[in-house]
C-alpha cells in the first residue's frame, strides 16, 4: 500500500499511540458478548511488544456516550479481556487526555496501558485540533489498526496524524488488502451477495460494483423494494417507498450492462416477525396481503448457490433474512454454509453479516471477515475514508 505500515516503523523504545476499535457487545452485566474485534487487534500489539516499544497506548471509543462520561460504557471489561488474551497485564487509565494521564503513562510499570473511552469527549467527534493535540502528546508514533472507525475524520483517527508519523497496523493493512483486491483486481468470475435491510444503505456500493461484477444476488428486507419497483406483490413486507425510483433505475444500469441482478424468486413468509408465527415458502416471487417476507425462499437458495459454484471472489455484505430468528435464519445459514466449501476468496463486510457467520460456525473458514460495518460499505462504495488518507504516505 501507499501509506506506511508498522513494518516501516522504528520501534525501539518508542511509545505508540495505537487507535483500536475496542466498540464491542456488552449484555445487561456489562459482560462483552462479542470479543471478535479485540481479538483481532492482538497480532498489532503483540508485534509491537515483540519489536521493542517502549510503551502501547491504547485508544478507543464504546458505544455512543455523546460526549458525556457514561458509567456503563467505561473501557473495563475490555481491559480485563485484554489481559486475558495478551496473558500480561494491561493499565486501565479513567481519562484519555491531561496531565494525569501522561504521569500515570510515565510512571507505569505496565506496557499495555488502556485509555478511558475517547467519546466521553465531544472534541473527539468533532476532530478538535487541542484534543488531536492532546492525544498525540502521549506518543512517539501513531498507528492506526481500527478499520471500524476510519471513515470518520475524528480526532483519533485523522487528527492525530497531523502531529505523529503514522502507519497502517496489520488489521488495517490486512483489510485494505482484500476488500481492495476483492473490488478493484478480483479472481472471477466476481459475485457480489447484497443483504439487510434498506436499499438506500447499499446505493453507492451497487453503482460501484454493477460495473465490476459478473453477478449480484439480492437478498434481505431491501429486496422488497426492489420487487415493489417492478409491481410484484410484497405483502405487508417493508418498503422504502423513496427509494423505488432509484430501485428501478439500477434495475435498468443492471439490464444495460448485461449483468445478473437476481432478486429472490421465492421467499419464506410469516404472518408476523415472530419465532413461533405461522410460516410457508411461496411458490413464486409473489407475496399474498396479509403475510411478509422473512427470508428468501428455497428455490432461492438453490439458485444462488448455482451461481456461486463457479465464482472465485465472493463479496457479502447484509443477511439474506432475519438471522437472528431461528425459522427465519435458512436463508442466511445455507449460503454461508455454502461459502465456506468454496474455493474460492470470500469476503464478509462486518457488521450483522459478520456476526452471521460467527453464530452459523464458520467465520474461520472465510478468507476475511471485516471488523468494520459502515467502513467497509464506504470502502466498497469506492470512497477514500479519511482515516487511511490521513496515514503518512511511503
């Protein structure tokens, strides 16, 4: 890549600032439910042990505090995993700014030290230039490895940079590598699988990929609206009934290009989003008044599956149905089974596709899983995210 990466650096008895993207699941217990994205981060930080640096500071953000300190959105359970995971012990510090942070950085007997979560600073938002300052005051280097949180220009992410020589961390690095392969110079035929629930969320990553791929099979609740710009019966499934003119306009680039845009030919239907509602699998496309979609049907699955035998790069983002309800998960379940038999470069794009793949088994048998939801749907979009822009070129 074009911008430095933790291999470029000297480490040797520095202090590294390094933005993690620790926003983890907590349940009602404040018990992390998820620990995917710190695990992920491990391979960074044990390299910068490993290769002399002085100190690892660590930032990142939970939840959404807007600018407040939260109680239960603190970075403690967190720092608890982390020790569990490094097997050394981490500091947790109850800021991330000020003089009583950098003392404490100074004094500590700890390698691994965990600032206080950055959003109970509005600054940190706002790319405050003193807060960007503030932060970079406690490093000699700056290394960003939470993909997460790059398309946001905050001050940990972008800011910073402005006063530290800055690298890619390996997860950034390795996220770069395959979801930018996977677009711009992908083994084909190429087959994209779009899912979830709106269409205006995946806009600009069908107008990018349209072009580039062979196939784009359509699934989830933003299949609807497609059906509903070609006057097909939904149900009472949910619409966006602003996006149809847009709908049928890709509809018609997909046509003009000679490309497959296949939307479901039949669909699991309930008559409410229940786990023990009365469900069918319609024989068509069709969904008769009074019943909505759920999930995509069987002969759908059996279709995409065609297509997807033949494929060498697969691109996923957004679940086929609503996994997370036992009847409703086939769908979702079948083609991720699916993928993990195919040799072919298999790409998750976060998020709940992400978290699909971890509860059907089989995150370890795809080539990559991103940990980052609305980072990799602008990074698939085609758009430059200001937290790699910012990095200090080569």
């Amino acid at each position: 890549m074009a911008k430095l990466t933790l291999r470029d650096l000297d480490l040797k008895d520095k202090r590294v600032l390094l933005r993690v993207d620790f926003n983890v699941p907590l349940d009602e217990n404040l018990r992390i439910t998820d620990d995917f994205r710190i695990k992920a981060s491990i391979p960074t930080i044990n390299y910068l042990l490993g290769n002399g640096a002085k100190k690892i500071i660590l930032m990142s953000h939970l939840g959404r505090p807007e600018g407040k300190v939260v109680e239960n959105l603190r970075l403690n359970p967190v720092a608890k995993r982390l020790e569990e995971l490094l097997g050394i012990k981490v500091k947790k510090l109850d800021d991330c700014v000020g003089e009583f942070v950098k003392s404490e950085i100074e004094r500590a007997e700890e390698r691994v030290i965990l600032l206080e979560n950055l959003r109970f600073h509005p600054e940190e938002e706002k790319n405050d230039p003193l807060f960007s300052r503030k932060l970079a005051e406690l490093g000699d280097l700056f290394v960003n490895d939470a993909f997460g949180t790059s398309h946001r220009a905050h001050a940990s992410t972008a800011g910073v940079t402005h006063y530290l020589k800055s690298a890619a961390g390996f997860l950034l690095e390795k996220e770069i590598k395959y979801l930018g392969e996977a677009i711009e110079n992908p083994q084909r035929p190429f087959v994209v699988i779009l899912g979830g629930a709106k269409v205006s969320d995946k806009i600009g990553v069908m107008e990018n990929l349209l072009p580039k791929a062979e196939a784009i099979l359509i699934g989830g609740a933003m299949a609807y609206t497609f059906l509903k710009a070609k006057d097909i019966n939904i149900g009472n499934s949910k619409y966006e009934k602003d996006k149809l003119e847009i709908a049928q306009k890709i509809l018609e680039k997909a046509e003009n290009l000679k490309r497959r845009f296949l939307l479901p030919l039949d669909h699991m239907i309930a008559e409410k989003v229940e786990a023990l509602a009365k469900t069918m699998n319609t024989n068509d496309d069709h969904i008769p008044e009074g019943w909505l979609g759920v999930d995509i049907g069987r002969r759908t699955i059996g279709e995409f599956k065609k297509i997807l035998r033949d494929a060498r790069t697969v691109v996923w983002n957004g679940p086929l149905g609503i996994f997370e309800i036992e009847p409703f998960s086939r769908g979702t379940k079948e083609i991720a089974l699916y993928l993990a038999g195919l040799k072919a470069i298999t790409v998750i794009g976060g998020g709940d596709t992400a978290a699909a793949v971890a509860k059907f088994g089989v995150e370890d048998k795809m080539t990559h899983v991103s940990t980052g939801g609305g980072a990799s749907l602008e990074y698939m979009e085609g758009r430059i995210l200001p937290g790699i822009a910012a990095l200090t070129d080569k």
